[in-house]
C-alpha cells in the first residue's frame, strides 16, 4: 500500500551562509519543525531565527552518527517532525548516504531538499558565468583529497586535462599542490581564479587572482578548508550565445536577416 502522508524527516540544503539563500521550501520546513538538527561548524545559527519558539534545536557537531540517528528517530516515533540542516546542498560533500540509510533500515520515510551551493554563491557574489559560448560549456565540481581520499581516476591532475571550469571545494590547505596539479594538467598559467570563503557570511572573503599566483602564494589563514575555488578558463574571451542572434530561428522567434533587419 502507498502511504501518502508526507515524511516527517526531511534533509535540508541550508545554502552557503546567507539566510536570504534559503530556499522558499526551507523556510517553511525550519518554521514547521519541531526538531531541528543542524550542522553548526558550517551553517549559522540565524538560518534557525524562524524556527518555532518550542522546537528543540541541536547542534550536530559534537555528535556522532548514531546519537544523530538516535534523535531522529526518537522524534519519528513521537510524531514530530524533525528537519535535518545540511551546509549547502545536501547531495554534494553532505554526508546524507550513512543517514538515510539507517531511516531506511527502520523504515522511515524522508525528503531531500536542495540548497544553493557554494560554487554557485561565489560565481553570482563575483559575476561570473562558467559557461563561455564556444569556449567553455562544462562544469566539474571535484575536490582535493584529505581525511577522505579521491578515486586515482578522478585526480585533478587528470580533471584537469579537460580544460573544463572547475569548482574545487574543502581544499583550502591544499592549494599549492591544487595548483601544481592544475598547471601540469594543461590550464594556463594566467587562467582566471576565485578564491571563496564563507560566501554569504558577515566574515566572506572573496578574492580574484590567477592560476600562477595561487601557485606561487603561501598558505592564507583565511583559506581554510571550507574555501571553494573556481578555475575559470576563457574568461577574457567576448563570444556571445546564439540564442539572441537575430538570424537564429527557433519555436518562439523568427530568423530575422542581420543586413535588412526583416
């Protein structure tokens, strides 16, 4: 039989730190719950400023998986409903897999809600496209490795290769190395890069440079690993979509000829 009532479990994306980047959706969920578990190392505490005055709030970060788990279905078998706030989206670097599948070994129902990630905030916060009509059409979000490594077919020195914009994330210790590997895999030493941390945040730090001072750079204390980085090939390059092209015909417009304008 199909239940249809709605799970009383849902995995939150609390955006990159900004409280006006909730989605509509999150914002009704933190208002409606009456459990709210968040991850307080990345997401402020005033992303919970709308939950209800009787809500139990608790902050996963000095929790292990199965005192979260714990909570969760304790407050499951009460009838609460109970919201699980990720940094972010929940779907990338989020840690949802190990939760839901111990709701799922109890049979308990859930939702994902997805948020806006960092890369995302960075590209608008800067005003960036990572897509270039006829330059750059492919997007990869990657990361270094650290406590968890990277499959040896996914190293960025071979991501690399495909000159391709580039979304770095929790590689912020990392950035030497994260430069060397870009450089030997073939981008140019003058290629675009952002350097973001805490975007959305009062403490953001946003800053431009290119690929061969990121290499050459010490360590910045504000470059932890949390930062995000955007390797930007063909940033300088002024072609346009041919979408707007007035000789380009589709369902909604017709060609227009550039030299009589009919």
């Amino acid at each position: 039989m199909t239940n249809h009532n709605p799970p009383l479990v849902h995995f939150v994306g609390a955006g990159p730190g900004d409280p006006e980047l909730l989605t509509v959706k999150a914002q009704r969920l933190i208002r409606e719950a009456d459990l709210i578990i968040y991850a307080g190392s990345l997401v402020p505490r005033t992303m919970l400023d709308q939950a209800k005055s009787r809500a139990r709030i608790h902050d996963s970060a000095g929790l292990t998986l199965k005192q979260t788990h714990g909570l969760i279905r304790d407050a499951v078998l009460s009838g609460e409903f109970v919201v699980r706030l990720h940094t972010g989206d929940p779907g990338l670097y989020g840690a949802v897999r190990e939760q839901v599948r111990l709701l799922e070994a109890e049979g308990i129902d859930y939702a994902v809600v997805p948020g806006v990630t960092a890369a995302m905030a960075a590209a608008a916060a800067t005003r960036i496209s990572f897509t270039i009509p006829e330059t750059c059409q492919t997007l990869i979000l990657t990361r270094m490795g650290g406590l968890t490594p990277v499959p040896e077919r996914e190293r960025l020195r071979g991501l690399a290769t495909h000159r391709a914009a580039l979304a770095v994330y929790l590689s912020g210790p990392n950035h030497l190395e994260m430069a060397r590997e870009l450089l030997d895999g073939g981008y140019p030493s003058d290629t675009m890069i952002i350097a973001a941390h805490r975007v959305g945040w009062p403490e953001e730090r946003i800053e431009r440079l290119t690929l061969d001072k990121l290499a050459a750079s010490e360590a910045r204390t504000h470059w932890k690993r949390q930062t995000v980085f955007l390797v930007l090939p063909g940033q300088e390059q002024s072609t346009s979509s041919r979408l707007y092209a007035p000789e380009f015909e589709h369902g909604f417009r017709d060609a227009v000829d550039p030299a009589t304008g009919e």
